[in-house]
C-alpha cells in the first residue's frame, strides 16, 4: 500500500471513529466539547497573533539597531583613499580591503 492510500486510509478511520464517538455523547456533552474546542480556537488564535506582533516588533527592533550601528561606523571610520584601508580612530588599526574582487 503507497503512502498517499495509507494517509486517506488513516483519515477515514479517524474521522469515521470521531462522528461516531461524538454521535454516542449525550446533549450535555456536546455542548461542552463544542465550547471547549472553540476556546481551544481561540486561544491558538490569540497566541499565533501574540507571537507575529512579537517577531514583527523584534524586525524593527533589529532594523532601528543595524542603522544605529551602521550610523556609528560612519561617525567612529574614516576611508583613506590613497591607501584603501579602513582606518578605525578608536585603536589606531587598520584593514586592507582590496579594490577588485577576489571572484
């Protein structure tokens, strides 16, 4: 048996078990199983939503740091044309980059 006839197997014996055990819960409990699956609902829904805003404020968290940093650079360096080095004025040292590119 593939894989694909193995899954829609397991689905419909799943889901046949599930109507089945649902049909035998009286009145009662189905009202409560309703109310619990939609608070389940609902309370995934609220925590998807808390982690999006969550990651969504961290972007622009990291965003604002990166054109800080990216600010200080250009304030604390300098660019020596003559030499192509970066000359970093806080330790006195400095890095060759090269002007071609290496690939």
């Amino acid at each position: 048996m593939g894989l694909k006839k193995a899954l829609f197997f397991g689905a419909i014996v799943t889901g046949t078990t599930a109507l089945i055990s649902y049909k035998s819960l009286n009145q009662l409990k189905k009202i409560k199983l309703k109310n619990n699956l939609l608070d389940a609902t609902e309370n995934v829904k609220d925590f998807v939503l808390d982690k999006f805003y969550y990651i969504n404020d961290y972007k622009e968290d990291m965003k604002d740091c990166f054109v800080d940093g990216m600010n200080e650079i250009r304030q604390n360096e300098s660019f020596d044309k003559e030499n192509l080095n970066y000359k970093d004025l806080k330790n006195g040292t400095e890095t060759f980059y090269p002007t071609e590119e290496p690939y």
